[in-house]
C-alpha cells in the first residue's frame, strides 16, 4: 500500500511559555463519557490543568457515575434511565464545552458523533473508530461543524518521545536504517472483555498497535508498504500480530504486539553510527539509551507529571483557546492514514467486525 509521508510535528513549545499544567487561555469546561479505568487516570491529570474544570460525567450507571463524580470532583453526574442515556444528558448539558471520550472502541464512532452533532468538542481515546471509513465521518462532521476532534494519542505529546526523534533525526545516529518496535503482555481471555470482544473492536491490532507503529511514524513517517502477520483466536479476533514496514530509502520498522506474551515493550532506532533504544514500556518511557557504533553510550532520564496524560491535555486545552480545530502533533489526517493502514492490516490478516460494511485493499 501506498501512504504519505509525513513526520510528526512537536507540540507548540515557544521559549518562555506556560508550563504543562498552567493556564494558557479561558477556562475549559470537561465532560467526560465513561467512568473505566483509563477515565480515572485522565481525568486525575486533567484536574492538575489550571484551566480546566470539570462539569459533568456520565455512565451507564447511576452508583458508578455519582461515585466517579465525587472521588475525582466533577460538577454533575449522568447516567441511563428510561428517558435516556448518560451521555445524551451530558451532551445537552451547556456547561460543557469539550467532551473526552473513554469508552471501548466500538463504541467511539456512535458516542463521539452525537457529540460533535450536539457542538460539543471532543478528545477520543485511540484507536478513534473501528476502521476509517467511520473515522472519515468523524473528522469530515467535525470539519463541517468547526470543531475541534483529535484522537487521543498520549504518547505523541511526551516530551521524552519527542526527544527520542529529535535525537534519531539530529543525524547523531548517522543514516536511520530500522527500526524495532514491541508491546506485548498476557491478557487473560475473557470473552465480555473489551481486549477479546469482537463488538468492542477487540485484539491486539486497535488497543496495542498504534504504540508501535507511533515510534515508526516519528522517525520514519507512514511507510510505503506494509505487510502483516497475525495469529486470531476462535473469536476472530486478533491475539498477536506482526507488522514488516518499509520506506523509499530502504529502511524498515518491524512491529510486533500480542496479548499472548510478555515482551520487552521497548523500541529500538538503528542508523549508520549507532542506535537509540527506549526504556520500557516504550510507549512512557522515562530513559533512552544512546549507543555510538565507534564507542561511548549514554542515558537521558525524564520524570513523569501525573500520569503522563497532562502534556495530551494541555495541546488540547491551547488547540481550542485559539481557536485551532485539529492539532499540529495529531492532526486528523495523521488519523484517517492510520485507520486505512489498520484496515490494510485487517485484510491481510483476516480480520472484520460488525460494523464494517467493507474493509478496502489498499494498494
């Protein structure tokens, strides 16, 4: 398959500028949809953000949402009743203004419309959608209604990845030939869960992936063909997979992901003059190795505010205080190409779901 290529750009960073958690513009009022595990680790770094509140929460249901509310200091809480979802009340609330959306992948497509439809700007967990066709619906209604959408990401505002490609691209490692990237750990199989259900957009592909191939498009960008390996279970969903990427110049990232076995979670960029390897898990990492083929290595360490997510938070926050629709670091292309590169995948490794209408072969 044939895709662009384009390198991703650092967040707005000028000299002088407000730190992560400060205040850049007008508050922000939250609301977010789910109150899951991944919902809590977010919201509890959104709440270090000085100009975010956080309005309103919603779920399915009511103990859940009031509970989440109190512990984290939500506004409001939402939740199911005969009259409605949770978060159709959450959508009419106006003092929302931007949503996070939390819930498992199969979900995002129908959740996240209702919001842009309701003009509420919204942050949503990767993978965005099931495939690109639903993403392309996305971004062109967000498109339509001038508001701001992206895909949640994370590891493409952290500070110590961007240093890792600053330093592949500064030329210290010479010509950059490959790359190695893995993220594997053993998921117990459960059928109801989000990992092995198919409904939920299940499997290693959508909920591992994209931490892989993230480190590949930074140092490389999208690739000029891809070609895919998987092991699916009975389910037909994808347990391990294995991604060989190659480029123009010749170099090549091998992808590996599995929710069979435990790996070193690390990624590696080789050049000409040495290599670059990531401390674990690659995608937060807090050191990076530095190898010189000629002698000499060294280690650069990094620490952590929160849990990580506030950096992801902060673009987000600065995108719509000026008025921005998409992110210079995450724009929507960026996730449209990975959507149609997963859907490539899933044809080659045999893997469809429920609301796939078609999955198209990409040349």
């Amino acid at each position: 398959m044939t895709m662009p290529q384009r390198i991703i750009t650092p967040p707005c960073a000028e000299p002088g500028a407000p730190g992560p958690l400060q205040a850049t513009g007008r508050l922000l009022r939250w609301g977010v949809v789910s109150t899951g595990r991944i919902a809590g680790k977010v919201s509890g770094d959104l709440a270090l953000l000085e100009d975010a509140v956080l309005q309103a929460v919603s779920s399915r249901v009511e103990a859940n949402a009031r509970a989440f509310a109190d512990r984290l200091g939500f506004a409001a809480s939402y939740f199911d009743t005969a009259d409605g979802k949770g978060y159709d009340q959450l959508f009419a609330d106006p003092d929302v203004d931007v949503v996070y959306v939390a819930t498992p992948h199969g979900q995002h497509y129908e959740i996240a419309k209702l919001a842009l439809e309701a003009g509420k700007h919204v942050l949503c967990e990767k993978s965005l959608t099931i495939n690109a066709r639903e993403a392309l619906e996305l971004a062109d209604l967000a498109r339509a209604r001038n508001l701001f959408l992206m895909e949640a990401v994370w590891t493409r505002f952290l500070p110590i990845i961007h240093r890792a490609w600053d330093i592949a691209h500064s030329g210290e490692l010479g010509d950059l030939q490959w790359l190695q990237a893995d993220l594997g750990f053993p998921a117990a199989y459960d059928a109801a869960s989000r990992l092995w259900n198919p409904a939920a957009g299940g499997g290693a592909l959508l909920d591992l992936t994209v931490y892989p191939l993230t480190w590949a498009l930074g140092i490389f960008g999208f690739p000029r063909t891809v070609l895919a390996n998987g092991h699916l279970n009975d389910d037909g969903v994808d347990a391990q997979n294995a991604l060989t990427l190659t480029y123009a110049s010749g170099a090549q990232a091998q992808l590996t992901s599995s929710l069979l076995a435990s790996s070193p979670r690390t990624a590696t960029v080789c050049g000409s003059a040495g290599w670059l390897r990531s401390g674990a898990p690659l995608h937060h990492p807090t050191e990076l190795t530095i190898h010189r083929h000629t002698g000499g290595q060294r280690t650069e360490q990094f620490g952590r505010i929160g849990q990580n997510y506030v950096y992801e938070l902060r673009e987000v926050t600065r995108c719509i205080q000026e008025g921005l629709t998409e992110s210079p670091t995450m724009p929507l292309d960026d996730t449209l190409n990975t959507m149609r590169l997963f859907d490539g995948v899933r044809a080659q490794i045999g893997v469809s779901y429920a609301n796939d209408k078609a999955i198209p072969v990409l040349d």
